[in-house]
C-alpha cells in the first residue's frame, strides 16, 4: 500500500501547490484557467487529487505546445485558490479568480457544499466551469445551469448500489437497517431520503434513522441505539474525519454489524490509512476505476502512484477528465471568449478517461457505479461481478 502524505511529502505538495496557485503574473498571451480546492480542511485528501488531476491535464496540453487561439498556439495557466473546505471561501476565491485574476474558465471544487458555492459565482459572472465531484442531484437542485457543466455520479444509483450489491452477492442478514447521515446536502438527500425508499423497496426495516451536524466528532448515542436495535446494516453518509470516528467509536462499542457502507468518506485512501485493517469490509460507491477499459485510465493511475507514492483514487480521474473537457472545448472554440467556449463544452461528445461524456439538457454526465470494498488497504470492486476485481467479503469481519 502507498504510504500516506508525510512530511517529505507534504514539502513535495506544499512545492506543487505554490506552483498550481499562480505566484508571478501570467504572461498576456496565456490561456488563464482558474480552481477553488480544499487543500486544507477536512477535505484536503479530496483537493489534493483533484489539484493533481487538474495540473496533469495542463501540463500534458502544454507539452504539445498548448492551445491555438486564433491561429497562434499559447500555453494554459493554472491558477488554484485553497477555499480551506469553506465555502464562504470557494465563492470569495472564484470571485478573486474571475475579477482580479482574469481567467477564462473555472474548474470545480469538491462535494455539492463547495462546487456549488463556486458555480453560482460562475454562473453570475457566465464564466464557464466544468466540475466532477459534485452528485447530480445536488448539482441539479440548485438551479437551472447556463455555465457550469457537471461530471459525476447519480445519487439514486449509488445509493442503489449497495442494496442490489447485497442482495446480487447473497449478503444473508435480518433485514434491519441503520441509517446515519450528516446535515449537508448529500447527506440529507440520500440519507433522508433516497436510502429509506429503497430500503422499502428491497424489503429492509429502517429501525434508527439518525442525523448529524457535519462538524460532529461524537457518535457513541447513535451507535448505542443501532447495537441495542439489532440492525446488521449500518449505511453511512458523512465527510472522511467524521467517517474515521464513527468506525473507531463502534470498535470501542462492541458494535459490528455484518454490513457497514460509508459512502463519500471511506472513499479516500486516508480513510483506510488511518484506519488500518478497522477499514477491512468497509464499503463504498464507487464510480471509476483503473481497470475500466477507457483511454488512459490504467496509465493515469500509475502516472499518480510513480509522482506521488500514494495510492490512486477516484479524485484523480473525474477532475482530469473534467479538465480536459475544458480544455478540449477551448481547442474546439479557438477562443477565450466564454461564450464561445460554453457552446463548445454543450458539443461535448468524447470518450475520456472516465468513460463517454456527453451532457445533458441538465449540464450533467452521468458516471457508471460499482461497489467498491476496503480489503487490506485497497479497495476493490465486488459488484457487479463482471466489473470485479476481488471477492466479497462478508460479514464485516
């Protein structure tokens, strides 16, 4: 398994983020492009990858000799803000980036909290952004887009994943449901709502449905009442840290189901590291993965494992496909006209690394869901079975 950002590491990164943030003024001919990303905060594990994803994309275009506008090639400059996982601070830096920074197009940041807050700055000021990281249903909520383009997962899919995954892989249990999710908007979307629906559906008691503030480090009352309650299934909806505490506390409570789903938290490799083999079993939506056979997605993940020395995630590959749907649609306008190039990104119709892009009447491209489960570090796909690469392992050991 990679190891973990550690202070060698942590230099490495500090260096490349005070690259990817723009110190010295661009040239005037650079095509300026610009980023909001938690790369402090709860969040960081997210931005880091999506910082990674977003640079390689730049760089590899740049390599080539960069974009022709109006029949002259110039190179792509990456301006990245950290918004610290605030989005009070993701609005400010999109607004910073449009207004001082002059950029031409924006990239999203990460979870509906964040990119959203950034997007309406987009939309207000019709700047084009393409984002991934952001659940269409949360990103379609908001309002009816004009310029922001998204790439990500449908929430009642994934939400759906594991349900079919159990019943697909003969997960034997008593049928009673625990529900824990945060107050964000995902949180109370598939938590609130989607889950409890397909628990009927599947013929699951939902006997605890319980909510929390995002910013919550105590659990031991939650936990209390899904072990005095009997449910095997415990599905999970929160941010990594809280997702961290929560299977440490039911460690300390005694409390193991046969079924834990974390979704959103125990999808980065910091949730398994800090965790160790407490991660074993531990399962998760899943939308990309290395093995998938789309152009570059093997090679991606170990372009990242040999710069970095961690292990790959997900991140890394909706935020560089996400660039460079942006990128090949400035290409495609041969402008930095924002108009232009918002009607570039609508002509979208590409196989990328993530699988075919082509939005929607909603600005959205719906991802592909498996589901994934941590086994010894790494998470591997256990459904659908024509997708896996490891075995189910059940029950929660």
């Amino acid at each position: 398994m990679k190891r973990h950002i550690g202070t060698s590491l942590a230099t490495t990164m500090f260096a490349s983020a005070m690259l990817a943030l723009g110190i010295g003024a661009a040239a005037a001919d650079d095509i300026v492009i610009g980023a909001s990303l938690p790369l402090s905060g709860p969040l960081a594990g997210f931005g880091s990858f999506q910082q990674w994803g977003y640079k390689r994309a730049i760089d590899q275009v740049n390599k080539a000799g960069g974009i022709a506008i109006n029949g002259t090639k110039q190179q792509v400059k990456l301006i990245i803000r950290d918004d610290k996982t605030d989005p009070n601070a993701t609005a400010s830096n999109t607004e910073t980036l449009i207004s001082r920074d002059r950029v031409v197009a924006m990239l999203g940041s990460c979870t509906p909290a964040l990119v959203n807050a950034g997007a309406l700055v987009s939309e207000r000021a019709k700047k084009p952004m393409v984002t991934g990281c952001d659940p269409l249903e949360a990103f379609k909520s908001v309002r009816k887009w004009n310029y922001v383009w998204d790439i990500f997962f449908h929430e009642p899919e994934l939400a759906a994943a594991q349900f079919k995954a159990m019943d697909e892989l003969g997960a034997k249990t008593d049928k009673k449901l625990a529900i824990w999710h945060d107050n964000g908007p995902d949180g109370q979307v598939i938590g609130g709502k989607i889950w409890p629906a397909l628990a009927k559906e599947f013929g699951y008691e939902v006997v605890q449905n319980a909510e929390f503030p995002i910013d919550n480090s105590q659990f031991i009352s939650i936990i209390g009442e899904a072990k005095s309650k009997g449910a095997e299934v415990v599905l999970v909806d929160a941010i990594t840290p809280q997702a961290i505490a929560i299977r440490k506390q039911m460690a300390s409570a005694g409390y193991t189901p046969k079924v834990l789903n974390i979704e959103k938290g125990a999808e980065p490799v910091q949730f398994a590291e800090a965790l160790g083999k407490l991660s074993d079993g531990i399962m998760v939506g899943g939308y990309w993965d290395p093995t998938f056979p789309y152009p570059g997605a093997a090679d991606l993940a170990k372009a990242f494992e040999s710069e970095t020395k961690l292990s790959s995630s997900q991140h890394i590959a909706d935020s560089y496909a996400a660039a460079q749907v942006l990128l090949d649609a400035i290409a495609a306008a041969g402008s930095t006209d924002p108009e232009k190039i918002n009607a570039a990104i609508a002509r979208t119709d590409k196989s990328y690394v993530v699988g075919p892009v082509k939005f929607d009447e909603n600005h959205t491209a719906k991802l592909p869901i498996v589901s994934l489960q941590w086994q010894g570090g790494k998470a591997v796909i256990v459904w659908p079975k024509a997708a896996k690469t490891g075995d189910f392992l059940f029950p929660l050991p």
